[in-house]
C-alpha cells in the first residue's frame, strides 16, 4: 500500500459534514468506516481485528461529551502534524484484504456484512443500556434516546411514554424501538381516555388544551353525526332552520348528548361554563359548514340546554350547587329593561394611539390598564366604544309557584341573568322553566348588613321554557304534544265515551264532601272551561267561567275552593281580607339597584290560563272589588301609574266565595239585600250558587254517616311489626288491614267513580286538544229563555239578566262538550247548560217567588237523557 496523507482519502460530502460535526463537538477522532454503515453508527473507537477474534464487545466507552474543564488536547495546535508522512499508519487492515485510499474500497460479500451489521447492532444495544441517564450526542434525531427518568408534570403525575418504531431504508436493517416523551396535555385523547381525569377538579381538566381540543372533536361530532330513530340528522335540520330565521341559538337536547357521549354529558352538568364555551364555539364551526359567512351574521352562536333531568326547588339551592348547571322553576315576579353589557372590552392609548385588548369584561370588577405595552407609558386610556363588543343584559326576579310553597313559609325568589337572545323571552306572571349555571356574585350591602364575608347568589341562564302546560283554551301550544303518552290519549277517549260520563266527573269534583250538586256541576264547568272567540281580531269574548259561592258559614265553601287549588293545573289563591287591589291585579314599584320603576304581578297576573280563587270575597272593600271588574270579563288588567302606562294579561277564570251579611242567608230577602255586591260585578259571574244550611233530619243523618266514614276511611294505618312470639298474630293483623284498605278503596270509587289523579289529566287534556263547535243549535230555544229571564228578573227585582248571562249559557255549554271530548256542542249539552242557568236564576230569588218561577220555567229544566 502506498503511503498517502490521511486527508487524500476520498470522502463524501455527507462524510466530511460528519466529521465537521463531531470535530466541534469534541469527540475523539472519526475512524474510516465503511459506506455501507448507517449514517448513525456512533464515533467510538475500535479495533477491527477484535471483531474477527471474539463477537463481544466490553463496555469499556469513554466520556463522549468531555466538560471543558477536563485538560485534552487542542486540535488547532500543532495542526500540520496530521499531514507528517508516516508509513506506519497510512494504511488500513481489514482481515486480509486491504483498502486502496487512492481507489475504491473492494466490495464486501454479504455474509461479512451480515456478520459485521449484526456485531454493530449488539454493540448499539450495549450502549443504550449503558448510557440510558443521557442523551447521546452524535445520534441523528430519529435515532436519539430519551432520558429513562421518569418526568413529572406540572400535577406531580408521570408523562406518558410511548414506544415508536421507525424502520430503517435498508432492508437488511433490524428494526428497533426507541422511547419517545408524549405529553397528554398536549396532544388529543380519545373518548374513552377522557374519563381518566388526571387533574384535580374536573373543570381543571377541562381547561387542558389537549382537553379541550378533544372535547371540541367529540362535541362536533355528536352535532354532525347524531341521528334518531329513523337515521335522520338531528341537529342538521335544526343548524339549517338556525340558519333560515336568522337565529343564535341551538337547542341541544341533554337526553341526546347523554346517550350518545355519557362523559361529556358529566362534563356539562359539572363545569357548565367551560363547557358551554367550547360547545359554542363548535356549533358556531358546524353553522359555518351549512352558512360560510354565517359569523358575518352573528359572532356567536349560543347551545340552549333542554330537557335537564334534575329539576331543583330555588328553597333547595346550596353551596354545592355553586358552578353546577341546575334546573328551577317559578314565576316570573319582576323584569328590569334591556342594558347593554360589556362583553369584550378595548382601550386607546392616548399617547401613542394604539389599541389596547381585548380584555373580558369580569362580572364583577371593572377592567382598567396600568400601562400601555406598545409606549410604556402610565396613561391616559379611553375606551374604545366602536371596537368594545356588548351584549343584551337583562334581569328577573323569579319566585316559587304559589302551589309550591309550603304551608306557613314564605315564597323563597332568586334573581336570574338573562343574556343576548334570552332578554324579554319571559314577562312577569308567567310560569317558567329555567336551566342555568347558579353563581355567587358579591355583593357589598349585604357584606355591610351581615358583617362578614358573603356571597348573593344568581342564576345565568342558559335556556328558558314556559309552563304553559293549561294552555289557554284555543292557544294550543306545540311544545304539549308530548305531555301524554299514547297509552294514556287511548284511556281518555275511552273513559269519554262511557255512559254517564258528565255525571261521573261532576260526581268526582270534592268526592270528601257530601252534596252540593250544583256547586259540584259549577266549579267542574269551570275547571273545563269554554272557548275563546276573536271577532274580526278586534273584539275577544272570553272563554272562563266565573262562579260565585254564596252561603252560610259551615258549608264547605272554602273546602270546594282548596279543592281546586290541588286540581286545577295553574291556581293561585288569595283571601279577601288579606288582599288588597295591588295584590291582586299588579303594583308598581322602584327597582333598589337600577333605580326604575318596575311592575309587579298580582294574583290575578300570576293565575294567567289558570283559576284565580277568592275565599271571603264580601270582606273585600269596594274599592278593591272594583279594580278587578276589568280582569273579570275583558280578561287584562291596565296600569297607568308613574309614567308606566301598559296592559297585563289575566286570562283566568275566578271562583269566589262570599258569605251573607250578618252571617246567615235570609231567604225572604232578594239577593241585593243578603250581600253587599253591586250589580255590575255579580252580571259578571256566570253561575250563581247560594248554599243553605238547612235542618233535615234525613240529610243530616245521611251527612253525618258520611263524614264518620271519611274520617274512618282517611285514618292513618299503623304499621304492624314482626315479632318473633306473636308471629301468627301479627299476620292476622295485616291480612285484616289489607282487607279494610280494600274495602275503603272500594267505597271510594262509589264516591269517585274517576280516580282524582286520572281526572287531573283528563281535565288538562280536554283544555288543550279539545275546542268544541256549536253547529247546528236550537237558537229559538236560546233566544226564548233569555227573554224569559229577563222578563222575570224585571218582574222580581232580583239581579239584572244581561247578555253576558246569555254568553253564558252557550259557554257552559262547551264545557259539557269537553266532558266528552267532543267536538261539537250537542242538543244535550245545551239543554244541560241552559238548566244551570236557569237553576243559578231561580235560586238566588227569595221563597215566596221560587216556586213560581220554577213553574214557569220547567218547560226548560226537564230532565234530558244522560250521556
């Protein structure tokens, strides 16, 4: 071999670039290595002949990465010594066969290259065992090793490692592993891995970005991909019916997502505001799939929740329910105007003019800068009104359903937010359903009134649903079509058509109380009630019926009206003596925080496509009894006090009940004279029902025997408890009770031959899905007993007969036509109606001319076939 200078060897450029590297790195000197070695075979020096001699390799590897202070040698010094001639070192041994540096290097046969591949790779393996703790230095990045300790996060738990596999170009290259760090913060996870929450708080998780990332990929997924039962897109129709009125919110059905991603469903109910930001934002994308340009329209678009499961009373609210999605009901009580609110807010520097932001507006603390970051400077700052983003705020007071307060308690109320789209969605009196986040908000009066550190607390809310469940007879409103299940529609058709019917439901009304079938056959056409009419969309004719008890003390007039505060579905009750104008039709008055006047729903309002009940309606003064002259038959209550001039809805029927004066009815004396009500507010009720209490020793023997039963029959059973010694006995005792409650309950349904919850829903359904048609009436008939009554009512001196008492008689006739479920007013019905009437006339007259009058108006009264 011919003695050459080292620097004469022909080199490749991917060879000198290599050993540049590992020169300034200061390594120990590059050894010629063949060209069919990987790029990545590590600078370590060996002796070739080792390998031919033994296949071991010892682990005798020096400090790749010597610290600066170490002493070594300087490569820039003596620099001309590496090109000194020097026979003995400019040649290389290879086995036998030596290496030409002026030519090419001689091919290798394959088994040496396979017995030489295979001795580098157990050395490979050696050293990543031995140099695990460290990095090496002079691996290509796909070959580098990680460090073995294991990393903690910012949670103090490990990062997960993961094992990639990278496979070489050659083909004669074995395949090896290397340990690759993978963050799972940063990165998606998938559904499953969600559940696994490795933070400390779910909302702490949430907030992740690789979280979130996935959360927002799951969320789109179920808007794009959820189907019913007939494998149509659900929220696909409703993206594309957002789009078509222009809207900003999507109802999400709570149900769905439960179904379809359990976790993310857990996720809403617990950290509500974080999720419902990241749900926004994804159906704003999934918007943009249907509409491109649709954020030109709206910048958000808002996911309403519906169909919560877990409906809260407000008295039920506690601390563990801060930051958690809850649902409420109430009334609505108050109702400020519309503000707007900052949502996103900008500031200029009036020094250098830059524009500073945007900054999120907190609830509770004003957003002010300290120092500009494009001058430095300390100020002045204006707010950039035409850059900062606003929102529409607005705040209600909402209250506990009068039916749901318990006895002897106050009506517990909490303030709710509502925002954007949501304002003037409720009025005050109406019955609603609220699903929202419940936050504290601080409140510094009422730190000053308690002395300690505490917290208001309010609802924002994120969707609201009207309880019109009553529906006003005539107004049907869509979301009722799942009130009632198949099942129960084909029990109700069929209890209407059974014999008797009208006579079963009148017999149900208070099954506790004996008697008083004229009061039962009122108070039941009224909970039925009749149908609205709109004559030329100027003139309304109500649909509710108005009744008036009116009796001696001890006859169960109070009872009939509690009676219908339990079954009619909206009821409201309210005593005279305890009630005054405002309370019952609407006040105003001056809101604490933004100083306006605001109006206040009285009973009347809040009892709105409900019954409104009156007990001890003669205690009222005049003054009181005329405001709700207004409410009684044009069904709205006007309000024109401290600037606010409006009118609120009171569409409800009113059962009063009144007694005479000086405590006992006088039958020799006309009605004007047995109570202190004027003329204009008794035309105004439909059916007039005086109660006597008279003595009849049959009827009270009779009345007595049935309330001894009631209260036999509603006495609290004791429960009988095993005894290991009288175990025979005690069985004897249940099987007695059995048989007593069998018997009870068989007295109860002579009483009531419909069961009084089937008869609330029947009621409900028969108000809703039933509007009645009078076709085909005897209007002679009609007509001749309204002229007949007026000209008795003249004759006596009674009360006046007046053409609401003729709109009367074709009302009540629609109610009977509701009992049935029918949908025209048949020729009994009428008949049956126009007997109420006449028997409401009659009975109000003194005794010497009942008999009379009953007489004359048999003709009318007589009793017709029962259906």
């Amino acid at each position: 071999m011919s003695n050459q200078p080292r620097n004469s060897r022909k080199r490749s450029a991917f060879e000198d670039e290599e050993d540049d590297e590992r020169y300034n790195a200061g390594s120990s000197p590059m050894l010629a290595s063949s060209p069919q070695l990987p790029p990545s075979s590590p600078a370590i020096p060996f002796d070739a002949d080792e390998l031919d001699e033994e296949d071991e390799i010892h682990n005798d590897v020096a400090d790749l990465n010597p610290s600066d202070e170490e002493d070594g040698d300087d490569l820039m010094e003596n620099l001309e010594r590496d090109y000194r001639v020097n026979p003995e070192q400019d040649h290389y041994n290879l086995g036998d066969e030596n290496i030409d540096d002026e030519g090419d290097y001689d091919e290798l046969d394959a088994a040496t290259r396979r017995r030489i591949d295979d001795q580098l790779n157990r050395r490979d393996a050696i050293l990543n065992r031995a140099n695990r703790s460290r990095r090496q230095a002079f691996l290509d990045d796909e070959g580098a090793e990680d460090q073995d300790d294991e990393i903690m996060d910012q949670y103090g738990l490990p990062i997960q490692r993961r094992r990639r596999r990278f496979q070489q170009q050659d083909e004669d290259q074995d395949d090896f592993m290397d340990d690759v760090e993978i963050d799972p913060f940063n990165e998606e996870l998938s559904l499953e891995s969600l559940t696994d929450i490795k933070a400390p708080s779910i909302t702490e998780w949430i907030l992740q970005p690789a979280v979130s990332r996935s959360i927002a990929r799951e969320l789109k997924s179920f808007l794009l991909e959820y189907t019913d039962e007939n494998g149509r897109s659900v929220y696909g129709a409703r993206i594309r019916t957002l789009g078509e009125v222009n809207a900003e919110s999507l109802e999400v059905s709570y149900n769905h997502l439960a179904d379809s991603k359990a976790v993310l469903a857990l996720f809403l109910a617990t950290s509500p505001q974080e999720m419902l930001k990241i749900f926004d934002i994804v159906a704003m994308e999934a918007t943009e799939l249907h509409y491109p340009n649709y954020s030109q329209i709206h910048q958000e678009i808002h996911v309403r929740i519906i169909n919560f499961p877990n409906l809260l009373n407000l008295r039920d609210l506690r601390e563990n329910n801060l930051n958690q999605l809850i649902k409420v009901s109430g009334v609505v009580t108050r109702r400020t105007g519309v503000f707007p609110q900052l949502k996103y807010v900008k500031f200029d520097c009036l020094k250098c003019g830059t524009v500073l932001g945007p900054f999120v507006q907190d609830a509770n603390t004003e957003v002010r800068i300290s120092f500009c970051t494009n001058c430095q400077s300390k100020g002045p700052f204006k707010m950039n009104s035409e850059k900062t983003l606003y929102r529409n705020y607005q705040r209600i007071t909402l209250q506990e359903a009068p039916g749901t307060v318990p006895a002897g308690r106050l009506p517990r109320h909490r303030e709710i937010i509502l925002l954007s789209d949501l304002v003037d969605v409720a009025k005050p009196g109406e019955d609603i359903e609220v699903v929202g986040i419940y936050k504290n908000n601080y409140d510094g009066n009422l730190n000053a009134k308690n002395g300690f550190p505490v917290f208001a607390t309010i609802i924002e809310a994120n969707s609201i649903k009207r309880r019109e469940t009553s529906a006003f007879m005539g107004g049907i409103d869509s979301n009722l079509v799942t009130l009632w299940t198949e099942e129960e529609e084909r029990e109700f058709r069929k209890l209407s058509h059974e014999k008797g019917i009208i006579e079963k439901i009148i017999s149900s009304m208070a099954p506790s109380i004996y008697g008083h079938k004229d009061i039962k056959t009122a108070v039941a056409c009224s909970l039925f009630g009749g149908v609205p009419k709109n004559v030329n969309g100027k003139l309304s004719i109500r649909g509710d019926i108005n009744v008036l008890l009116l009796g001696d003390p001890g006859t169960a007039k109070s009872q009939i009206l509690k009676y219908l505060e339990k079954t009619a579905n909206r009821a409201v009750f309210a005593t005279g003596q305890g009630a005054s104008a405002v309370g019952l039709t609407a006040s105003v008055r001056k809101d604490p925080i933004t100083r306006e006047w605001t109006l206040e729903g009285g009973a009347l309002v809040l009892a709105d496509k409900g019954t409104c009940l009156i007990d001890e309606f003669d205690k009222m003064n005049d003054q009181d009894r005329t405001s709700i002259h207004e409410a009684m038959e044009q069904q709205t209550i006007s309000i024109s006090k401290a600037g606010i001039v409006t009118t609120l809805q009171a569409r409800c029927a009113i059962v009063a009940a009144a007694n005479p004066n000086g405590g006992r009815y006088n039958s020799t004396l006309p009605l004007s004279q047995n109570v202190d009500l004027t003329e204009p507010i008794l035309s105004r009720f439909d059916i007039l029902c005086v109660v006597r209490d008279l003595v009849n020793p049959e009827s009270d023997e009779r009345l007595a025997s049935f309330v001894v039963d009631s209260h036999m029959r509603s006495h609290p059973t004791n429960e009988i408890e095993d005894d290991e010694d009288d175990d025979t006995a005690a069985t004897a005792q249940r099987s007695r009770s059995a048989k007593i409650n069998d018997l009870n309950k068989q007295k109860e349904q002579e009483i009531s031959p419909i069961p009084q919850d089937l008869l609330v829903k029947y009621i409900q359904y028969a108000r809703v899905k039933v509007q009645p048609k009078l076709h085909q009436m005897d209007m002679d008939k009609v007509a001749r007993v309204y002229a007949d009554l007026r000209r008795e009512s003249i004759t006596t001196g009674s009360f006046p007969i007046t053409v609401r008492h003729l709109e009367s008689i074709l009302r009540i006739a629609e109610a009977f036509a509701k009992m049935r479920l029918s949908e025209f007013v048949s020729q009994n019905d009428l008949n049956r109606a126009i007997k109420v009437s006449i028997d409401s006339f009659v009975g109000a007259q003194k005794v010497t001319v009942r008999k009379q009058l009953q007489a004359k108006f048999q003709k009318y009264t007589l009793p017709t076939r029962a259906r």
